[in-house]
C-alpha cells in the first residue's frame, strides 16, 4: 500500500517537473516579427515537431559598445532530421549596421546547416537580408543555423537597445519557410508553429550606467559587569579589639579603613579618682555591559 503511494507521489511529481520545464523552455518564444501567418484551418498546437529558431541577445558595457562588430547567431533546436527548405528573414534596427565577412558574404551557415546542399544569403533591405536552404532530403540540424555580423552606432549610449528580428513575409508568389521535403501536412504543422508560437527574437543592448549608494549601519553593543567582594577580618586580643573591611569592584581595590578600640582597662586606682574611657569607631569602603534553395524563396507556390 505504501509502495503504491509512493509511486503515485513520484509520478505527480514528474509530471509537474515535465509541464514546467515545457513551460521554462517557450517562455520567451512568441510569433516570428513582419506579417501574421496564416496558419488556415491547420490545428498548429498538434504539430508533432515543435521548434525553436532563437537569435543572439547580446549586451554590451557602455565603454565597448560604440562602434563594435557584434556576432549574431540564428539557432534551431527541437527539430534535428526534421527539416530541409528553409526561407527566412533577419531584420535589425536601422542604427545597425550588417557588415559583410571577406568573402562578401552576408551571413555564414553554420553546423546545423553542414548536410544541406543548398545554402544562400543575400540583401533584401537596407536592414534586412534573407536566408534560404534546400536538400533532397530532411538532414537539418539543431544548433548554429546562420551567423552574421552588425555593427553598433558610434554614438551608442547606455540604455540603447537594437532589436534583431526574424519577420515572417509573404508575397504573392512564395512565402518564407521552414519544412521538410515532401511539405506533407508533419512539415506545414512545423512551419505553422515555427513562425506563430516558435520564435526567440533577439537583441544587441548597451549597459545602462546607473550608481547604486550601498549603506552600512553598525550598531555596537557594551556590557559593564561589576563585581563586588567584602570580606571582614577581627582580632581580639587580651588589649583590644581590632577591626578591618575590605571592598573590591573589577580591578580597583579601596584601601581598607582600619579603626582600632582600646576595650576598657581595669586598674586599681585610688577611691575618688576618675576612671580612664576610650572612644569606639568602625569605617567600611565599598566600590561599586543580516539574485533547392529555393533562395529558399524555396519558393512554395502558393494557391491562386
């Protein structure tokens, strides 16, 4: 009976661990930026390959950002051996700059393109440019899809942000893609969800270049213990009676006052004489603290 209850606990666990990881994952993924996709009469939540395309966020220091060539990377994950024609996008913030490798080349494959045969960069507008992929058969892969390089303004300034986008377009004649060979209804669900639940826009941002004040607060705290000590020594002898007090507090030792009574003598005198008295006294001393390419214009017709 305990060992079923045990199980059933572990399983709700799991569970809950699976949703919310699910749940961490897409947080930050959304639509694809441009116009909306038209998703038809395609149920996209039941796509069977969900990815992600993510793009670089990036920050620089208020004193590296002005003009700095900044690496920008358009990654895939979630759909390794699922897609081939791709057709897609990148725009940045006009401030930016796209700065082209030695080549001239406008942005560079990278590993997850590595088995597709066909691979294409090229200018589209003054802030944006367009990729496209194509192969005979589905061997895209996750990872590092495109990297490309912008170039932040010389006038940046802390709290500047460049957003870099990857924006859906449709014309038409073709329309951007991410799909498989066949473009079977597994590759429309895919390209349905890549571009209204599955892109991670990106972003170059400077520092902002605020002071914080840090304040300390020391409290101190004195205890003071007094000690006293009295301790009181007689002597009685056959002539007197000798009496002495002594009081200590911490180190500071009073001297001790010392008072001495003669006890009353008795002697013969003559009748008539008066007899000698002393005087009695005592003294004490007392002292006292947080924390195929289809340019991938990869050109799917569209319907007329």
């Amino acid at each position: 009976m305990k060992k079923n209850i045990f199980k059933s606990a572990f399983a709700a666990l799991a569970v809950s661990a699976v949703a919310l990881s699910a749940s961490a994952v897409s947080a930050f993924a959304g639509p694809a930026a441009g116009q909306a996709y038209d998703a038809g009469n395609l149920d996209v939540a039941s796509s069977p390959v969900k990815p992600t395309l993510s793009i670089t966020k990036k920050t620089l220091t208020a004193a590296e950002a002005p003009n700095a060539k900044v690496t920008m990377e358009l990654s895939v994950e979630g759909a390794a051996d699922k897609y081939a024609a791709t057709g897609l996008h990148i725009q940045f913030d006009p401030k930016l700059k796209l700065i082209p490798d030695e080549d001239g080349a406008l942005a560079t494959a990278g590993r997850a393109a590595r088995l597709l045969e066909l691979k294409k960069a090229e200018a589209d507008t003054d802030n944006s440019f367009f990729t496209a992929t194509g192969s005979s058969t589905n061997n895209g892969k996750d990872g590092v899809l495109w990297s490309f390089v912008l170039q932040v303004p010389a006038d940046a300034q802390p709290g500047d942000k460049y957003d870099v986008q990857v924006a859906y377009q449709s014309r038409t004649t073709n329309e951007d893609l991410f799909t498989n060979v066949k473009k079977d209804e597994e590759g429309l669900l895919m390209q349905a969800w890549t571009f209204t639940q599955g892109i991670e826009q990106g972003y170059i941002q400077v520092e902002s270049t605020t002071s914080s004040t840090t304040t300390t607060t020391t409290t101190t705290t004195t205890t003071t213990t007094t000690t006293t000590t009295t301790s009181t020594t007689s002597t009685t002898s056959a002539a007197g009676t000798t009496a002495r007090a002594t009081s200590a507090a911490g180190t500071n030792t009073a001297k001790p006052a010392v008072t001495t009574t003669k006890a009353k003598a008795t002697t013969t005198t003559k009748k008539g004489d008066s007899p000698k008295t002393g005087v009695a006294g005592a003294g004490v001393a007392v002292a006292g603290l947080a924390i195929a390419v289809g340019t991938a214009f990869a050109l799917r017709k569209k319907e007329d």
